[in-house]
C-alpha cells in the first residue's frame, strides 16, 4: 500500500489516491466497524482552471497575503508623513497619505510630492519592488471539505482570495484546484469500479468549484467585470446535462445530508438565467430554466424538515429569486400563466418578509410596493390577472425601451466593431480595469487614446464613454467636410493621430476655458457654441489631412456661426432635438402614470396604459411651446433645470389633469 500513499507535506500530484482505514483490521461488517474510506485527489492545475471552492481552511496559501495597503495603523506607530513634504496623514483635514504602488516603503500626499521625491527614491524603490515579486506564492491550492463535502463556512477565505488576486499577490492561473472525495468500499465490491465512480463524482465537483469561485468568491474583486462569469456557468450546465444521472443521483440525492452542492448550482444557474434574460437571450433562458427549477426542486427536498433556521431561509430566498427571474421570464416571453404563478409566489414573500421587518434593504426588489404605486392598494385579489399582467408589461417596455438591459460589451478600440459573445470574453486594461479589448492588437492602437483618461492629466466630470462619443463625431464630421472639399481623402492613421490628439484637446477645453460645459448635463450645449466651435476649428486645421480645408474655413468661422444662431433665435426654431425633449417627457409621464395609479383604481389597465402614451404626445408639445417662449431653457442644461420652473410645472399638472380627468388639491395630491 505504501506506493499508494502521499507523503505529509508533498506536493499533491494530478491524480492520486490516499488509503485511510481507521485502524479497520479484518473483516469490517463483523467487527462492527465503518468500512474503509478511500479518498479520492482529484487536483487540476490548468492555467485557464482560475476559480475554485474557498471552504477548507487549509485552503490558506503558503505564506500570507501581503496586502501593504492596510488601511489602520498600531497603537503606537508614529504618524504617517509624506516622504516629499513632511505633512501628517489627517483625515479630518482632508489629508490622506497613499502608498507607492511599486515597493509600498513610502506615503505620499500627492502626485507632485511623488515626482519631486523620485530621484532620491527611485533606487530603493527598485530593489524592494524586486524583493516582492520574489516574495508572491507561486500558487494556492483550495478545495472542498473532507468527506466529499463542500463547506458553506467560508467567508473568512473567501475575501483572503479575493484580496490576494486584486492587490496581485496571486494570478488566477496559478489557483489549483483540491477535490477530497469519500468513497465506501463494501466488502467483495469491485474496487476498480468504485474508484472509477469515485473520479466521475470528483470531476462534478471540480466543474461545481470551478464556477462557484466566480459566483462567490472572485465576485469580491472590484473589476470583476473583467472575469469570465458566464463561461464557468454554462461549463456547469453542460455538465448537468451530460452527466444528468450523476448530479440528481449522487450530489443532488434527496437522502444527501449536504445540500450545499444543490444550494450552489441553484444560486449559478439563477445568475446564469438572468444574464441571459437581461441580455434578451430568452429562448435559452427558458430552456436553462428547467434544469435550474429542477435542480432547486431537490433543493427544497433537501432541507425540508432539516430543522437547520438558516438553511431553511436560504432555500427560501433562493425559491424567491427564482420566482422573481420566472416572473420577469413570462413577462417578456408573453406567457402571462407562468408570470402570473411567479408573482403571486413573488408577492406572497416580500409580504411575509415585510410583516417580520426583515425587507428593508434598498437593493431588495419589491415588486408589491411598485405594483401598489399602480393600483393604488396591495389586495390584488380584487384585480384580474389580465390587468396585473398588462402593468408588470408595461413596467417591461418603459425598462427595456432603450433594448436589453445587459448589452454585450464592444471593444475599447474605436475603429473595431467586435462584440462579446459571453459576458467577460473581452479582458479589461490592467491599469484601469475598465476599458475592455478583443486582443493585444487592438489595446497597443488604442493606447494613445486611452491612456489620457486612464492615466491623463486634465480628467474631467464627463463620462468616458461621452467623451470618446464626441470625439468620434468630431473626427467624422470634420473629415467629411475635409473629403468632400478636397481631391485627397484623409487616411485612417491621419484620423487615429487626429483622434488622440483631439481627446487630450478635449480635455484641456472642458477642465479650462470652457469648464462651464464640464459636467454631463451641460456637456451636450458645447457643440452648439461658436467659441466652442471655433476652437475646434482652429485644431483641426493643424492636423495633417485636416489642414488644408480647415485651414482656410477656421477663418470667420465663429462670425458665421454666431450668425446663423441669431437666425435660429428670430425664427423661433428650438436648439434643442425633439429626440432629447421627447425623452425627458417620456419620463416625466412614467412617473405621473405611477402617481396617478393611486387614484385611479377602476382596473381597466389597457385604457390607462393608452393614456400614458397620450400624455407623453401633450408633454412634449406643451414643453417645445414653453422652450419657445423661454429660450433661456433651450440647452440641454437649460432642460435639466426647467423642471424647477413654476409656471412650467403649473402648465404640466395642467395637462396631466386633463388627460387623466383628475383634480389636483392644495397640496398638489391627485384625486378624483
């Protein structure tokens, strides 16, 4: 037997067997004796294998994280000063201190002080920086809990993990992967078909890890975005499905006194059907469903009368998220039956768990108190399914008009059009962790570009992803009057220089001579100023390609535009898009529709909902005639401030009034 055995302390090898009788001498069934127990290693260290299950404690790596970025310092360590200046880390005053990044020996309060402290720095920097990459663990082995069981205890790991991969003390390619697996021997088995059985069930196991670490673990870490979530889920669904008998027989048995195995499978396939439902994949949300159904079914019997409180509630939940996602499910699909069965379900928890104070989470979905705004009450036994189907639709449409919720990800690369084909194919810059790229090819071009708002100067209130929009259209649309004014068209490396040089302009405009426009709301009225515009010409006509069309038409180019703006103003035409104006009625009038359920509660939802779409069409002329009248509201920060205005919101309440034959009181209540 000794060829069999593992050495304490050696390193565990891609398949092996440990032998552990405990002390069983003869025959075991007569001496009353448990049989032998033949544990099973079944250990994968694949470098694309990067998730695994957190609940052993001797999951813990070789040697401790070494995350420097503690955030408290010990009782008696002097104040923390900055290397450079001398200052004092004091939070009340706003001064906080943070560590270089490379060898984290030194505190800074700022960029400044670094750079001016570098010289004197840079050596020690260097040496230590090298000491601590000599320093991280080559890898962490994690598995289950003995017994061929997945332990639920384990927070503790868990965030350990999670830090050590996002602070970069550990690769997830270097996570390996332990898998115990319990095996009985009866006596006059065949011990070959046993262990056979043995590894079919490890391997089950090990897909089960693979995922859960994703579902439970790596979901800690700030960009995990970045990570292939949905791969592992559909890797274990696959699995299901190919080793059906496997799953529902040995891991999902009723009998099992662990349910953590279905507990797991059931949380990840939830994700993994609401990340379709979301990205409006919903034939195979429907068909992923049933296995997600059956495998919580076993769930429920697991822990039917287990007398367990907190297994007993987590099923529960986990039976309400499914209802919830069946819900939302029917609901698109159409199939009011199998939505209607969910909401009641649905509706039926979120009261209880109401009644006992324990639902007063934000984050919780409460689709009784948005169906209350509605209706007006909660007693949805007076309504007809038909009317509740119609509202949950209607709330549906207003969520997803603008298409899917879940939208895959495109390249950061501008002048590449492909798309994720699973959430998290696409790796993410590993500075920034928010710019994603289809390949290496794409990240180099893109770098002159991304590299100002990942680690520019000038950083700005606007979003990114608006600012790099602007560019783009900036870059279109000056090429176009460039083309079609001159013989010799611009070339794509002339419009990818261009382009990153005009996204640094960008950025010095709005963070200086134009920082009234810096913010999201009013960024959308810089293109209609000439002075703005202006600039934009003048930039252009020093770009190669550019220059020699807008070289001549920068001049008197703000003279023109002011003009032409001035005729826009005396023929009493709006700046503003009716698309934008539309957009912000479309809103307003979801919220009245709302607010004005309360009061109306004669059940005939097909004919309020009719209504909505007649007071968005009056909304939107009501406020293009108000815009004429106040052209200080004519800006896409005008508009945002409109809303403020008396007069305008005394017009509003009008109309509201009229299209829904309702009174207003004193205090601006609704009634009828």
């Amino acid at each position: 037997m000794s060829n069999n055995t593992r050495a304490a302390g050696a390193a565990p090898s891609s398949q092996s067997i440990a032998f552990d009788f405990g002390g069983v001498t003869g025959d075991s069934a007569a001496n009353n004796n448990p049989p032998p127990v033949f544990r099973f290693d079944s250990n994968n260290n694949n470098s694309n294998d990067d998730s695994a299950d957190m609940s052993n404690n001797n999951a813990a790596p070789s040697r401790p994280s070494t995350n420097h970025n503690s955030p408290t310092t010990a009782p008696n360590e002097p104040p923390r000063k900055c290397a450079s200046c001398g200052k004092t880390e004091n939070e009340e005053e706003g001064i906080k201190l943070k560590n270089c990044t490379a060898c984290h020996l030194v505190r800074y309060c700022g960029v400044e002080c670094q750079r001016e402290h570098r010289p004197k720095h840079k050596k020690a920097c260097k040496k230590r920086a090298a000491e601590l990459r000599c320093n991280k663990p080559n890898a962490v082995i994690v598995g289950g809990g003995g017994g061929g069981q997945l332990s639920n205890n384990n927070e503790l790991d868990s965030e350990r993990l999670a830090r050590m991969v996002e602070s970069g003390d550990i690769s997830t390619d270097r996570i390996l992967f332990a898998c115990p697996q319990d095996v009985d021997i009866k006596p006059g088995a065949d011990f070959q078909s046993a262990i056979d059985e043995a590894k079919l069930i490890a391997d089950r196991r090990m897909v089960l890890q693979q995922a859960h670490l994703r579902f439970s673990t790596l979901s800690r870490v700030s960009y995990n975005s970045g990570l292939d979530f949905e791969r592992y889920y559909r890797d274990l669904y696959e699995d299901i499905q190919q080793y059906h008998d496997v799953w529902f027989d040995k891991l999902f048995n009723v009998d099992n006194p662990n349910p953590t195995h279905a507990e797991f499978t059931t949380g990840i396939l939830g994700t993994l059907c609401t990340i379709l439902r979301q990205r409006g994949d919903l034939e195979e949300c429907a068909e992923i469903m049933k296995t997600y159904m059956a495998v919580l079914t076993r769930y429920q019997q697991q822990t039917e009368g287990c007398g367990v409180t907190a297994q007993v509630d987590c099923c529960e939940g986990l039976t309400f998220r499914a209802n919830l996602i069946r819900c939302n499910l029917g609901v698109q699909l159409g199939d009011k039956e199998m939505a209607m069965t969910a909401f009641h379900d649905v509706v039926k928890y979120e009261k209880k768990e109401k009644a006992a104070g324990r639902y007063t989470d934000d984050s919780c979905p409460d689709l009784d108190g948005m169906l209350e705004c509605f209706f007006g009450h909660r007693d949805y036994d007076r309504i007809d399914d038909d009317d509740i189907f119609n509202a949950l639709t209607f709330m549906d449409k207003e969520c997803n008009k603008d298409g899917p919720q879940l939208k895959p990800r495109e390249c950061g690369y501008y002048n590449c059009d492909k798309k994720e084909q699973m959430s998290g194919d696409f790796n993410l810059c590993s500075k920034c962790h928010n710019q994603p790229y289809c390949g290496k090819e794409c990240q180099v071009r893109d770098w002159k570009i991304h590299k100002l708002l990942c680690c520019g100067k000038n950083k700005t209130d606007i979003e990114d992803d608006t600012l790099l929009m602007i560019m783009e259209l900036m870059v279109k649309n000056y090429g176009a009057t460039a083309d079609a004014r001159s013989e010799i068209k611009i070339s794509s490396r002339q419009k990818d220089a261009a382009s990153a040089a005009l996204l640094k302009k960008l950025m010095k405009l709005f963070t200086g001579e134009f920082s009234h426009f810096n913010s999201q709301q009013a960024v959308g009225d810089a293109g209609t100023n000439p002075a703005f515009s202006q600039a934009l010409a003048d930039f252009f006509a020093q770009q190669p390609g550019y220059d020699k069309v807008w070289g001549v038409l920068r001049v008197g180019y703000r003279e023109s535009l002011e003009r032409d703006r001035e005729a826009v103003s005396r023929s009493n035409t709006l700046t503003l898009n009716e698309s934008v104006i539309r957009g912000a009625c479309e809103e307003m009038a979801k919220r009245s529709t709302l607010t004005i359920g309360n009061v109306m509660c004669d059940g005939d939802s097909s004919r309020n909902l009719s209504k909505h779409h007649l007071l968005i069409d009056a909304l939107v002329e009501e406020t293009k005639e108000f815009l004429r009248e106040h052209k200080e509201y004519d800006s896409y920060a005008g508009l945002q401030k409109v809303g403020y205005n008396p007069d305008y919101m005394l017009i509003i309440s009008k109309v509201i009034c009229e299209v829904y034959e309702v009174e207003m009181d004193e205090e601006g209540n609704f009634t009828t």
